[in-house]
C-alpha cells in the first residue's frame, strides 16, 4: 500500500493533476463542502490508479477528469 500512498503524494503535488480535479469538481461546490469535495478527489484519483490502462489509448488526465466527476455526482445524489 505504500506505493499507493507514493503515487497520490506524488500526484497531488502535480499542479496540472490538482487543477483538473478542481476543474471536475466546481460544478458541484454548491452542493457538496470542502471535505466532501476532497474526499471525491482522494477516491477518483486512488480508483484511477488502479483501473487506468494506457492501452485503452486513453490520457489519464481524462480519465481522472472523468472519475472526479462521478465520484462528485455519487455524492450528490447521496445527500438527496
């Protein structure tokens, strides 16, 4: 689990990583707080480093992009 640890040590310390979770995560700023906003950032970015395949020939910044999102809207819709 340390390597795990290492790379989101790493990663947000990434400026471009951490501005394109806060770029997912704005629409939502309204409806959900700070922790909880941090916490979905955490999740997508620890669930992308263990689905993310380069072979799928997709950029990982946009597949983060994309589980930052969702992991925003699951936690919207868990508080309606």
């Amino acid at each position: 689990m340390d390597c795990m640890d290492t790379k989101i040590d790493k990663a947000l310390k990434n400026k471009d990583i951490v501005n394109i979770m806060n770029y997912a995560s704005r629409k939502f700023t309204k409806q959900l707080d700070a922790d909880e906003l941090y916490t979905c950032k955490i999740n997508a970015l620890w669930k992308c480093f263990l689905h993310f395949k380069p072979e799928k020939k997709c950029k990982f910044t946009t597949y983060l992009f994309k589980g930052v999102y969702i992991e925003c809207l699951k936690a919207a819709q868990f508080l309606n």
